[in-house]
C-alpha cells in the first residue's frame, strides 16, 4: 500500500462512516501522523480521547495508548491498527510486581508512567505522562512514601526535579530511549556548541545533559528536558537555529513542521521505535475498513484504572 492520495481518500472515508477520530502519537510514521486528525503526546492524546464525541477512537500509537482511551471511554469502540505494538518499557513491571512491591511499603502513593499495562494502573493511584510527572509527584504530601514505577529515567528527573527523599523508582527502562547515551550526547553536543539539547526524560542521556551543564560544558538554558508534546511547544519559541534532539526519530517530523526554519538533528539517528513503526499505512487502510484490532479491557480491571488515568489528565492543565 502506497500512502498516496487514493490512500488517504480511502482512509479518511472510511474513518467517516465508522465515525472514527484518528489519533497518532509524535513517533509514528509521518504519513501517519499527516493523516491523523489529532498528533500530540501521550497526555494530550489521552485527554483528546476522553474529550472527543465520535463512536470509535483509531489509535495510531502502541497497545498501552489504546488501552488508556478504552479506560476512559468503556462504551467507545477503540481500535489499534496493529495489536502487536507493545512497548518494552510497558513490560518492565508487572500487576503481580507492583502487588509485591506495595506490600513492601504499607502507605505508600503509588505513581505510575502511562507506558503500564491496565492491569498495572489498576494498582496504582495517579498516573503520570513525561509531561506532568512532576506536578503528579509535587501534588502528593511531602511525608508520604512514593512508589514510582516504571522508569528509572523518569524517575530520577522527578526526583531531581522535587528534591524528594521519599521516592522510591522501580528499574524499568524504555530500550529506545536508554540506548540514547551519555558519551553519545557529549560528541554531539561538543561538535554543535551552538545547538540546544531537546531531552526526553526517559533518555539514558538525561543525566549527563546536566552534568554538561552543571560543568559549564553547554550553558544551563540550552538544556532543556521535555516531554515530545514540550519539545514543539520550545522549538515555536527558542531562538536557536539548532537543535540536538534525543528521543525517538518520529519526532522530527512534527518539529520540522514547527520550525522549518531549525535544523533538527537527532542525537542518535537509530533511535527507532519498531513497535511504533508497526503502524504502517496497511496496517491503517484495514483497521478502518475492518475494524480492526479491536482493544479490550475487562470491566473490572478498566473500573479500577479509571481514577489514576483521570487524576492524570487533571493534573497540570
Ligand atoms: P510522551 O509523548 O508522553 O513524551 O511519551 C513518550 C513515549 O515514549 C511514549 O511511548
Ligand atoms: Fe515504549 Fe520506548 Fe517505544 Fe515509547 S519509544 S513506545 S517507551 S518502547
């Protein structure tokens, strides 16, 4: 299947008679994402699915997305082009972990990324995106514990973030964004003084982008750690004419069409995400045209999940 204009025709016809709002997320293809009705970051995503009248959701993203939007729209029909599209970060706690872990710190707040299964959610009490896990944990009284689950990267920009003892981060890592070093960064930033440094927080680099700064290396304002939906939000406004960007390459595209007028540059150009790239235009033409893969949550569990993922889409409006 050519993404042509028969393509979109077809596509877009489709999702009409389904009555269906097409979402992708920042990392998809970019013929994927110039199709959808809405892009956008995990969060504003998420508040667009709870948001929108149409009958069914199309979501062009990875399986933990969808099922965020069926937790929060049960009588929505939510479909994924391709059910195949995990997320390795997703997979690094389990509900039977989580369950473990709590038992180990009686009282504890448990705050969860986005990138964690239903079941997973249904554990926890506040949900959080890259771009409000700060205020999620700034929200919690200061005396009581936090479990934070499940990336460490995350985790430790939060806890830099609030300064809070009381945090606890599970270990879990997204292999996209840890592959996204250090080393690799200093190189980047050495050889492009001149440049700004987008950062994702769940980047292995995130650490060593204020190490750099810390150390006067690149100045501190040119550091700046951000959600992907910040990242456009800063590129309409830096007055850089470069910028190093470390998260997935999807990104580029919708900062491309920010600001034509910046070179963006990834940090790591293999930084690809193959569960997102699962979303090709096939793969899209026979979800509209069939229906499918529809996304399931069981009641039960979907009830649980549903009060961490709405005080996510709460908090920080
Ligand atoms: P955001 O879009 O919330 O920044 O999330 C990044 C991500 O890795 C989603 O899988
Ligand atoms: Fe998951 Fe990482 Fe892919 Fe995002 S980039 S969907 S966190 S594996």
């Amino acid at each position: 299947v050519e993404p042509d204009a028969a393509w979109r025709d077809e596509v877009l016809r489709l999702a009409e008679e389904r009555d269906a709002v097409i979402l992708a997320h920042n990392y998809q293809l970019p013929e994927i994402q110039d199709i959808a009705h809405h892009t956008g970051d995990s969060l504003a995503l998420s508040r667009i699915a709870a948001q929108s009248d149409a009958r069914t959701i199309i979501f062009c993203g990875v399986h933990f997305m969808a099922e965020t939007a069926k937790i929060l729209s049960p009588e929505k029909t939510v479909l994924i082009p391709d059910e195949r599209a995990g997320c390795s970060l997703a997979d690094s706690i389990t509900g039977a972990q989580l369950r473990e872990w709590k038992a180990q710190h009686p009282g504890a707040v448990v705050v969860s990324y986005v990138n964690t299964t239903a079941e997973v959610k249904a554990e926890t009490d506040i949900c959080c995106t890259s771009s409000n896990a700060v205020d999620v944990v700034r929200s919690i009284p200061a005396d009581r514990e936090v479990l934070f689950c499940p990336d460490q990267f995350l985790g430790a920009h939060v806890k830099r973030e609030t300064g809070r003892e009381n945090l606890h981060i599970w270990a879990g890592e997204c292999h996209v964004h840890a592959g996204i070093n250090g080393p690799e960064l200093a190189e980047r930033a050495a050889a492009n003084p001149d440049a700004d440094l987008f950062i994702h927080p769940e980047c292995g680099c995130a650490t060593s982008a204020l190490y750099l700064s810390g150390e006067g290396i690149v100045p501190a304002e040119k550091v700046k750690i951000l959600s992907t939906g910040d990242m456009i939000t800063a590129a309409r406004s830096t007055n850089a004419r470069k910028v190093l960007v470390a998260t997935e390459v999807g990104m580029l595209h919708q900062l491309r069409k920010a600001a034509p007028e910046i070179d963006f540059r990834a940090v790591n150009d293999r930084a690809s995400c193959t569960y997102m790239k699962m979303i090709t235009p096939a793969a899209l033409l026979r979800c509209v045209r069939d229906g499918l893969d529809e996304v399931h949550v069981d009641l039960e569990t979907a009830r649980r999940a549903r009060g961490a993922v709405q005080r996510m889409i709460e908090i920080g409006q």
